[in-house]
C-alpha cells in the first residue's frame, strides 16, 4: 500500500480570513456591478487620509447605492460626517457603465435609481451617540445610512 500526497483539495488549509477591507472591495454586495477609486480628503491636521469609494450597480433591482470605506484615524467620526456630503463622487462612477444585467433583461444605466443607502466601512469604532449623531445627519440629506466596523467584520469571519 502507497501514501498518497495530499492535494489541495485533501489538504486542511484554512482560506485566509478577510479583513474589513476585503469585506468592502471584494466579497460584500458580490452579486452586482461595482465601479470604484480613491477619494483623498485632508483631515483637521492637515494629514490625508484615502477614502475607498465604490458604486454599486444592481441592475436586476434597477437601483444604485453607495460605500466607503474610512481606514484607521483617529477622526473616523470626522472622516464620516465629511462624506455624507460626498455621495456624488461614487454616482459619478457610473456614467461610464451603458448598461448591465442578464441576456434579455438589460437595464440601462440611466434607468437605475439611487437607493439613497449608504454603507460605512471604518476600521476605527464610532460609539452608539456618533452612530446616532451621523444617523440624523444623513437622514437630513434624505440618506439611509449603515455602518460596517468591528462588530460586522467579527460576525462575518465567524459565519462557515
């Protein structure tokens, strides 16, 4: 009788776990079009701090929504309140894209209706009264916002 060498399908190798970041550019949302680029912004010391932005395009559901992702800083509540007066530079993306969608079901770009959602990836905890504070402050722009920190980024890497 003769070993057999494992394979990569016989081997125990945990895929790698995914950090926030993954979360944002690769895995969530991974059933519609996204359009994305970096978003520079100066915080209150002077230092840049480069925001993710990414469009998202559901084609099937005919609307359009929008996410950030804010890295490490101390200013994250800052970083965030500053964007809920930038959600046109993600709906920009998508002028480029003329349209999407399943053979025989293409949808114009033009046709998509923003949501009005917006998702919040921050590497930095914000607390219950700045998820409050920033709550309001979207709603005042006719926003819903979602936050996506710590505690979604646990909950994701503990699911199979």
């Amino acid at each position: 009788m003769s070993a057999i060498p494992p394979t990569a399908a016989t081997s125990s190798v945990a895929p790698p776990i995914p950090t926030l970041a993954d979360l944002f550019s690769k895995q969530d949302f991974s059933n519609v079009l996204r359009a994305n680029t970096d978003f520079p912004i100066t915080d209150q010391k002077g230092k840049i701090l480069v925001i993710k932005v990414q469009l998202y395009l559901d084609f099937q559901g005919k609307n359009t929504f929008v996410g950030f992702y804010v890295p490490h800083t101390p200013a994250v509540f800052d970083a965030c309140a500053y964007l809920a007066d930038h959600c046109d530079i993600p709906l920009s993306l998508g002028k480029n894209v003329p349209s999407g969608g399943r053979v025989g079901e293409i949808t114009k770009y033009e046709d998509l209706v923003f949501s009005g959602r917006v998702y919040l990836y921050h590497e930095d905890e914000l607390s219950d009264s700045q998820k409050g504070k920033l709550s309001d402050l979207y709603a005042s722009k006719h926003l819903e916002v979602k936050f996506r920190g710590t505690q979604y980024w646990l909950l994701m890497v503990k699911q199979p």
